[in-house]
C-alpha cells in the first residue's frame, strides 16, 4: 500500500500489489516479505504479530540472505518494541533495519476500530484498488503484447488483479453485526476466507496511528509511505 499526502490533509491510500504465499515455512514468508520490502522501497512492514504470527515475526527481526542470490536481505527493527523485546537482535544484526516492522497484534476493540475506519477511508474515496480480473483480462487482451506472452508469464501478469477479485469477493461476504460497543464482521459464507480483507485492515493500522499521532499536521510523516502487510489466514 502506498499512502501519499493530499490537498485536503487526508492521505491517499492506494493498493499497489497483492501478493499470497500459502503453506510455506516461516523462513521462506520471511524471505518473501523482505524482497517485496526491498522492491518497493517500503518504509514499513505491517505484520499480524498474534499465534502463528509471532513465529514469522521470529524470522524478520534476523538477518537472512537470498537464497538465490546471496544478497542480504537485513534483519527489520520493530517500531512499536515498547518493551525491547526485540532490540537486541537489531542491535546484533549485520545488516539492521530500524523501524521497519510495526507489529499488529489486533484484538475485538482494534478490529471494531478499524473496520469503522476502512469504512470511512473507502466511503470518502481514500482508498484506491487495482482493477478486478475480468478488468485486467480486457486491458492485456487489447494490446499487442498478450500475443508474445506465455502462459505463464500471463497467468503471472494477471495474479495480482486475480487477488483483488478475492478481495472484493471476501468484502462483498462480509455481514456487519454489533456485540455490545464492537462492530463484527461474520462471512456470510464461511468457505469463503477473509486473509486479504484482514491484510488490508492492517495495512490501513498503521496510517491510521500516524493520523491520530498528528500526520494530519505532519504531513511529510507519510509522504510516499510505502507498506507491506501481512495477515494470517
């Protein structure tokens, strides 16, 4: 997610990518989440830090390299370690990365919040999406690069709006429900999964805390700010 200042002092938040990766060893996500972290020049890693988070966690905060290219790929610095917990693996990392890491450990009051707040953000046109499938297919379809491609390097380019498509799906399967003061999101389809809706929520976490910490003021706080999420299924 990229989230750029605008005008009216409310950020812009745009999706750039969507990325799955499914039954893999933490090492391997880890290794996953630093390349895209370094790809897009991210400036922070949104992570869902609850149950089997804290294991990948456990990965990210170490040095690593490639494995196909031998590069570094450093160890991230968590920004909200309050408690120091992970400080000294920064401090013993050869290839540190401070305040790299915001780790998301969400609980009913959290979730309410920022269900209300993806709302808001998306009721007010805040919040941008890549184009559906059937969108993407037309698009590549027009031009005259489709023909040159193969199968799989389609199948590649087309992924990231496939995965929007199951975004959409699990938001439009989400039902809005209320216990005592928290809102609730149930599926209304309980084969229908809502990893990637949770993604997006906390990718907008981070912002979010930004904002009520004076970015509407500061502006340059989330200038060309450049997120990588990740949630648990």
């Amino acid at each position: 997610m990229k989230v750029t200042p605008a005008p009216t002092g409310v950020p812009q938040k745009q999706v750039v990518n969507i990325f799955s990766y499914d039954a893999e060893h933490f090492g391997s996500q880890s290794i996953h989440i630093k390349r895209l972290f370094h790809k897009y020049k991210c400036k922070i890693a949104v992570v869902d830090g609850n149950g089997l988070g804290a294991g990948l966690v456990d990965f990210l905060v170490i040095d690593q390299d490639d494995p196909d290219t031998g590069e570094p790929l450093g160890a991230l610095g968590v920004y909200n370690d309050d408690d120091g917990l992970y400080k000294k693996f920064l401090n013993n990392a050869a290839y540190p990365m401070p305040n790299s890491l915001y780790i998301m450990k969400a609980n009913a009051k959290i979730n309410s919040e920022l269900y209300a707040y993806c709302q808001s953000q998306m009721g007010s046109g805040k919040i941008h999406f890549l184009i559906d499938e059937n969108t993407a297919k037309n698009k590549l379809l027009s031009q005259s690069q489709s023909k040159r491609m193969t199968k799989a390097k389609r199948a590649d380019y087309l992924r990231p709006y496939v995965l929007t498509s199951i975004l959409e799906d699990q938001m439009m399967n989400l039902v809005e429900e209320n216990e005592g003061m928290n809102i609730v999101l149930k599926q209304n389809n309980r084969t229908i999964k809502k990893d990637k809706f949770s993604a997006l929520i906390y990718a907008l976490s981070y912002p979010r805390m930004i904002e009520e910490k004076g970015g509407r003021k500061h502006r340059g706080d989330l200038s060309k700010l450049m997120l990588f999420t990740s949630a648990k299924r």
